[in-house]
C-alpha cells in the first residue's frame, strides 16, 4: 500500500507595516516646499530690485539734470490782407466761334493760311477761281450801257413829241407810249445797276478772309476742290483774345455775391454800377494764375439735384495761354480778410474740439484754439486778433508734442528766418484758394 505524501502548506507573504514609506513621502514634499518657497522669496527680491531700477530711469526730465530736452522752433504770424475766394472746376469755352464756308460756289484757287494759324480779323484765307464771276461782271456792265442808250432815244422821242401832241400833229396815245418806254428804260437802268453789285458782291466773295480774331481749325480742302455756297465747310475759327469760363459753386455764394457785387450787376436808372468780382483762371493743380477776369453771368436758377448755381466769367487771353476747352480751376475773389494772420497750412491741426495751434510759452506747449477765415494747401489765414500779437508758433511741429510739454527753443539764423518768410510769401502769391463756410 502506497503512501501519499501531504504537501507542505505555502508560507503567506509578511506584511510589513507602512509607516515608514508615509514618514519618507513627507519628507520629501517637505524638502520640495522649502525650496520652492526660497525660489519665490528670490524671485520677489529680484522684482523689487528691476521696479526700483525702472523708477529711477523714469524720472521726468525736470527733476533729472542732464536729460534731453524736446527742441522746437517758433514763428509769428504775418499779418496781412488776404482776399476771401471759392473755387471750383471750370472749363473754358470761346465766346464766338465760326464755320467758314464759302458764300459761292466754285473752285478753290489757293489757301492762304495753315491749320491751326493765329489770324486776325481781315486776313484772307482762302481764293476762289474768279474768272467767272469777273465775266459774269463784265456782262452786267455791257447790258448796263446798253439800257442806256436805249433810255437816252427813250427820253428824245418824248421830248420831240411833247410840242406836237399839243397842236394836235400827234395822238395823245401815241404820246403816252413814248413816255412809257422812256421809263421802262430808265427802270433798266436801275436794275441793270443792282446786276452790277450783284456781280461786285459775289466777285468779292471768291475771297474768304477772317471774320473774327482767333485761331483756325484743320483745313482739309486744298487748291482744286470744288466747294457749293453755303455748304462745304472750309475750317472752324474760335476767338481766343477773351475766353469765357464755365463753372458751378454752391448756392451759399449767392448771399456773398450780394453782398459784393450788389443788385447781382442789374442797376437802375441813375445809379452808379459796381465792379464785377474778380474771377481768376488757374492750372488744373490750382498752383498758377493762367489769367485774370471778372464775373460776367449768373444763371437764373438752381440745379434742384446738385444745390449748386452756374457761373461764367470773361477773361482776358492776350497771351496765350488758355485754350478753349481746357480744364481750369476757376477762383472768385468775394472780399477781403483786412489784418489776418497768416501761419503755415501745417501749423494748424484738427482735434476733437476743432483746429488748433501749439503756442511756446515759459518753456511749455501751450494749445490754442482757432478758426481760419481761408485755407489753401500752402497757407492758412486767421481773422485779425485770432492769436496774440507776441505769439509764438511752434512749427514746424516735433515728432511728440502735447500741451504742458517742456521744450526748449532751438537757435536759427536771421538767414535762415529770412528764406521761410520770403517762401511763404511766394506760396500765398502762387497757391489756389478755398473758402471755408
């Protein structure tokens, strides 16, 4: 009989205690929490440093000797008159204009002139074959003598037979014809002259000269072209000594105009009229008087979709330099600014509360409101008393400017001074103008 052996029981596995695992784990975050609260007392330490360094760099200028000062320069205003305009876009046209064509027909003998051509009034510009109209004159004289003759033996018959129908020798009837022929004869007479200067005027018009002063279009005809009375167009001629411009402001000036120009040119009886304002003709930049004028028409309404009313004005184009059909900018002079101060378009600024100007004063920007009467691209023009008289303008302005800032004065020569004034005063001679409403 076999015995079995029992098997041995398997030992179970000793639990230690984990106590000593929780007392290493604090250990640990302790020594972890000591160093990470030296490193914020560090980096405290270190902020209170960097904050104390930066107030001592921020310092105002004026309690730090030796700090760099914001340099301006300074001018005054010039005071002078300045005159009130509007401007606007305008075109120029000719005053008269005309299409030469001849006033016979036939065929052209020579052209006198060249396309594009100043001429004046009188000069001749085309010739017509005469030959025909010559012979056509010469016909008219012979028939002319002619009826004369005949008017003459007219006149003697009723002269012979005068004292015969008295005695009765011839009839009255016979009396009455004669004296009936001898004024048939003298009414061809008559129409025998008005045939002549018929002929006369029409031997004249084989010679085509200018109508006007101007300047001629294109010629396309040349010698040898058959041309038909009152049809074929030779060329175009345009006045060009007085151009008109053309152009629209709106109908706010009507009261200015008024006011100038009073009764808008329409005087009564006895009294004494006004000069027309002024009105001006300037490049499409509006930089250069082309020509000068006065205000020759006003419309008689107002454009209903643009509130704006139409204006033309005559100028003077003696030498040449405007051309009918150029777009100009056209300047209407409406009064005068007596004693502005002129500064500088860049000098004024625009704020929340209007345009102003930075004024230097004790050593500190100053702001002071304005309200320009006129500005151009070049200048701007304050009413008299705007500023003081001992204003002192910063410009041209620095980079950073605001008003109690302390700045300093910058030294510039009297040569330097001199060349700014004498700029502006070009630039106000030169510039185009608008008027602010």
């Amino acid at each position: 009989m076999t015995m079995r052996r029992r098997p041995k029981p398997q030992a179970e596995p000793i639990r230690r205690p984990m106590i000593g695992n929780k007392s290493r784990l604090l250990n640990i975050f302790a020594v972890l929490s000591i160093l990470a609260l030296g490193g914020c007392q560090n980096q405290t330490a270190t902020d209170k440093s960097a904050g104390k360094e930066k107030a001592k760099t921020e310092k105002p200028a004026s309690g730090m000797p030796g700090m760099m000062i914001t340099k301006v320069t300074v001018i005054t205003p010039s005071v002078r008159t300045v005159p009130i305009t509007m401007t606007a876009a305008g075109t120029l046209a000719s005053p008269n204009a005309v299409t030469l064509t001849p006033q016979v027909s036939g065929t052209i003998d020579a052209v006198h002139v060249q396309s594009g051509q100043q001429v004046e009034k009188g000069d001749l510009l085309f010739s017509l074959d005469a030959q025909p109209f010559e012979t056509a004159l010469l016909s008219a004289r012979a028939k002319l003598e002619g009826d004369r003759a005949q008017a003459r033996y007219a006149a003697q018959q009723v002269k012979q037979l005068k004292p015969l129908v008295e005695k009765e020798y011839v009839t009255r009837q016979s009396y009455d014809q004669a004296v009936a022929t001898a004024m048939a004869a003298n009414a061809l007479i008559a129409q025998d002259e008005a045939a002549i200067q018929t002929a006369q005027i029409n031997l004249g018009y084989t010679k085509i000269r200018a109508p006007i002063t101007g300047r001629l279009g294109e010629i396309s005809l040349q010698p040898g072209n058959l041309v038909v009375a009152n049809n074929t167009a030779l060329s175009t001629l345009v006045s060009n000594r007085e151009l008109l411009v053309n152009f629209s402001l709106p109908q706010s000036v009507l009261q200015a105009l008024r006011k100038e120009w009073p009764g808008l040119g329409q005087t009564k009886p006895g009294e004494k009229s006004v000069p027309p304002p002024t009105v001006e003709v300037l490049d499409e930049n509006a930089d250069l008087v082309l020509g000068k004028g006065h205000l020759s028409f006003i419309d008689n309404s107002i454009s209903a979709g643009t509130g704006t009313i139409r204006l033309q004005g005559l100028i003077d184009n003696r030498d040449g330099l405007l051309w009918p059909g150029q777009f100009v900018t056209a300047r209407l002079t409406l009064g005068q600014i007596h004693d502005a101060q002129v500064l500088p378009a860049a000098a004024v600024q625009i704020g929340d509360q209007g345009m102003f100007v930075y004024l230097y004063k004790d050593g500190k920007v100053e702001m002071q409101t304005v309200s320009p009467a006129r500005n151009t691209s070049n200048e701007a023009a304050l009413p008299a008393g705007s500023l003081p008289a001992d204003a002192k303008v910063i410009y041209p302005l620095p980079g950073r400017i605001a008003p109690g800032m302390p700045v300093a004065l910058e030294k510039t020569s009297n040569k330097k001074a001199q060349s700014s004034e004498h700029l502006k005063a070009e630039s106000s001679a030169h510039s185009g103008s608008s008027r602010n409403e």
